[in-house]
C-alpha cells in the first residue's frame, strides 16, 4: 500500500522570528496608548470637579464663606444656578460643571457613609416639605456632620466654624479634606471609579465601589434622589 505523501509546512525560521519580534513590539505599545488614552480622559474629566469646586469657592469667598446652596428644585443635585451670576463663572465653563448627570453637588458637609445616608434622607424629607436646602439641616443626634445632630451647609472655614458651634472634632486633622463637595458619577472611565472635589481644593480618583463618598450604597442612594419632585 503506496504511502500518502507528506505535506511539507514551508516556514521560513528569518521571517517567522521577525514576526514574533514584531508582534512582542507592537502589543505592549498598543496597550500603553490604550492606557495613555484612558489617562488622558480622566485628566479632562478631573478639570470638571476641579473649575466647579473653584466656581463655588469664589462664591462663597464674597459670601462670608458661605458655598452657594443646593439647586432649589428637587432632584436637580447641583448648586443654585440662579446664584451662580457671571461674576463667579468663567464664559467659556465646562458644561459638566452644571450637569447632575455627569457630577453631584452634595452642598451639605457629610464625612462618611452614615453621614452621607442621613444627607439623602433628609434631602428627600426637604423635598418632600418643599423646603428647599439653603439652611443647615437638624437630622438624628450622631447622623449630622462629624457625628453631630445636624447637617451643615459647606463653608470655607469649615474647621472654624464647627470649634464655635460646639462639634466635637480632631484638631489635628484637616477636616476640610475629608469632606466630598462635587462627586462624579461612576461611569465615565473604562477604569471602574470617578473623581471626586473635596473642601479643601483638592481632588482624588476613587475606585467604584470603593470608600466614601464612592461607597456601592451611597452612589445608589444618590441616584434615588435623580427626578425627585417636591411639594411646591
């Protein structure tokens, strides 16, 4: 019985390592842009969280401090835009700045989860009495900020101003830090997290779910509050 003949692969062993080579090159720089990129956008993304903490800073630097308060219709978690005139916001501003669905404008001082659950409630319970959010808010003892029995709205001088209303806190801490003022809704990166403005001017990428304010429970929870109408 004649045997079958055998097929010879040609390979050429010069060009087969020239395209090992040649793939081992190209992949890894491939995956460095796709990082590159992925960097690029969330360094935009930052600058949003960034202008508006600098908007709502040079609000509150000729309003004794005071950051402009919570948009007054319900549901709309951003800051008064009615307050914001041209003197504290730049012509050509990001629109994200403005934007509840991109980022959150929490407006009240909430350093942890309890804190921060407590801020939801009451915002539904404002809501709900058409009350609006332009004053510090009394909520259960241990719930407000830094512990306390009420929710204050965001100010420059926060540290100050908690010493004279008699919150108990760690003067060798800086509180300011600690406390989320715009928050971005997760999302946006192929990275899993979002940016994050705090009092004191400084920002930080979290990972989602990850600490507060990036925590599963209360991203969720703030998302109950989108389309939220009040009683007016």
């Amino acid at each position: 019985m004649a045997q079958k003949p055998v097929r010879k692969l040609w390979f050429n062993p010069i060009a087969g390592g020239c395209a090992v080579v040649w793939a081992l090159t190209l992949i890894p720089g491939c995956l460095l842009l796709l990082r590159m990129q992925e960097s690029l956008r969330q360094a935009d993304a930052r600058v949003a969280p960034q202008e508006a903490w600098t908007y709502a800073a040079a609000f509150a630097g000729q309003r004794d401090g005071l950051f402009p308060a919570m948009a007054p219709q319900a549901g709309h978690l951003t800051f008064d835009l009615d307050m914001m005139n041209p003197d504290y916001v730049a012509e050509d501003a990001s629109e994200a700045c403005f934007d509840d669905d991109y980022m959150v404008y929490l407006g009240f001082a909430v350093t942890n989860e309890a804190e921060g659950q407590a801020f939801v409630q009451a915002y539904r319970e404002q809501a709900a009495k058409g009350a609006g959010f332009d004053t510090d808010i009394p909520v259960a003892a241990g719930t407000g900020t830094l512990g306390g029995d009420t929710l204050y709205r965001l100010r420059l001088e926060m540290a100050d101003f908690l010493d004279k209303e008699g919150v108990p806190f760690d003067h060798d801490a800086d509180v300011a830090a600690r406390i989320p003022v715009f928050v971005e809704r997760p999302g946006h990166y192929r990275a899993s997290g979002a940016w994050v403005a705090y009092l004191d001017g400084h920002t930080a990428f979290l990972p989602y779910p990850g600490p507060f304010p990036m925590t599963r429970a209360f991203v969720k929870a703030l998302e109950t509050l989108d389309g939220l109408e009040d009683s007016r």
